[in-house]
C-alpha cells in the first residue's frame, strides 16, 4: 500500500526569479504546492554553487509550507545545525557525501528536523539499507545533481521501484521523492515506479501559471499495484 494515493509537489525554488525570491517562495502556497525544495550545492560535493542557511533563514517568514532543504554539500555535519537554526523542516543529506551518514541522520532527528537520505543516479538502492531506519524521506535523483533544467534518466525507474519495496518491507512510513527532469511527461513514470514525491523546479517556475503547472503534476493517479 502507497502512503498517499497522491503525490505531494515540491517546486524547487532553483528556477525561481532569484531577484523576487521571497515572493517566489510565497506564491507557492496558494498553487497549490505541499513543500518548498531548497537546493544547497558548494561547489565541491556538486559543480555549482546555490545558497547556504542565510538565504533559508531570510525566506523562512515567506511560508509556512515545509522546507525541504537538499544539502549538495561535503562535508555536511559542520552545517546542520546552522540549516536546522535557519528553519528547514526536513533536511536531505546524499549517501555519497559520507562519512559518516549514520550519525548525520540522527543528528538531523535530534536537532528537531525530519532527516532524509538521497541517492545519486550512480548509486544503488542497496546503498541505503542500513539506514533505512533513520529516515522520513528517501530522495532518487533522476538527473546528476548540480543543475536544473537536465533531462529525466529513465534508467532511475527500476530504482524506484525496488526502493519503493524496500520502503514496503520496513513497514516505516517513508515518503519517496525523485527530483529531476520532472514534467507532465516524466510524472507518470516516477508514479508508477512508486514515487509519491514530486520535486519540480523548472515546470512550475518555468511556466507563467504556477497552479496550473502544479495541477499539471498531479493529474496522474498510480497504477495500482
Ligand atoms: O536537486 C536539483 C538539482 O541538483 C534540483 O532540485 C532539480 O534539478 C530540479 O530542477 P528541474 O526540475 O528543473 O530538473
Ligand atoms: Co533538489
């Protein structure tokens, strides 16, 4: 059984107008959006640079949807706190950003925010078993991270599905996210393959209507099983 029968969006305010973002993030609601994905990427862990915890502290007053914060950093224990004292509601480390995953979960569970774990398209799903235990969100990129705009890789979706039956075997309730490439076209086949998290940032903020690019996610309802 799915935990939700429909699937949660999450506008990733990468594409936004970056001169207006606070009223980027505002709008968000009121189209219909369920969280806010904010990218964090240092240039080392992934080839760009986006914003740290100042840029998420500033835009926390704008909503009051959840803040999903996808860290690209390495290393990550040195700015959790930092990201947890800015406001994120959940915090997203990468598997392959190490150490020490293990303690950086429980560390974003004792600073009081929902931690989750994501794996690149080069990752196996078995890297993530031994801390399935740990987390409320497990997060597969369906692009290399670093950019928006990059195509869906439709090699992710026996990904997602085997972490979906992972998800079904622990009997914990894990929301399962893709991030990448996600259009009207591309929702579909991460639905079926067990997805009930979209992350979107260039089809909502790349289309002038954001209700409508938001509904234009959702319209699709999951192959039952
Ligand atoms: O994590 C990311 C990139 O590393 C972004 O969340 C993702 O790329 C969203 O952008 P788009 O929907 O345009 O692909
Ligand atoms: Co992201």
């Amino acid at each position: 059984m799915r935990p939700v029968s429909y699937p949660l969006i999450a506008p990733s305010v990468l594409a936004a107008d970056f001169t207006r973002l606070g009223e980027e993030v505002s709008a968000l609601k009121q189209a219909g959006a369920d969280w806010v994905h904010l990218d964090v990427m240092d240039g080392h862990f992934v080839p760009n640079i986006s914003f740290g915890p100042a840029v998420v502290k500033a835009l926390r007053p704008c909503s009051d949807l959840p803040f999903d914060v996808h860290l690209m950093i390495a290393p990550v224990d040195p700015y959790l706190e930092a990201f947890a004292q800015a406001g994120a509601d959940q915090i997203l480390i990468h598997i392959e950003a190490g150490p020490h995953t293990h303690r950086s979960l429980q560390r974003i569970r004792d600073l009081g925010a929902k931690p989750g774990v994501v794996l690149c398209p080069a990752t196996p799903p078995e890297a993530i078993s031994e801390v399935l235990d740990l987390v409320d969100i497990i997060l597969v990129m369906t692009v290399n991270p670093g950019f928006g705009g990059q195509k869906f890789l439709s090699s992710q979706l026996p990904k997602i599905r085997r972490i979906r039956d992972m998800i079904t075997q622990s009997g914990r309730d894990i929301r399962l996210a893709v991030d990448g490439g996600i259009d009207a076209a591309t929702a579909p086949l991460a639905i079926d393959a067990g997805a009930d998290v979209l992350i979107a940032g260039s089809a909502v903020y790349g289309k002038k209507d954001y209700a409508t690019a938001i509904a234009a996610l959702r319209t699709h309802v999951a192959k039952p099983k």
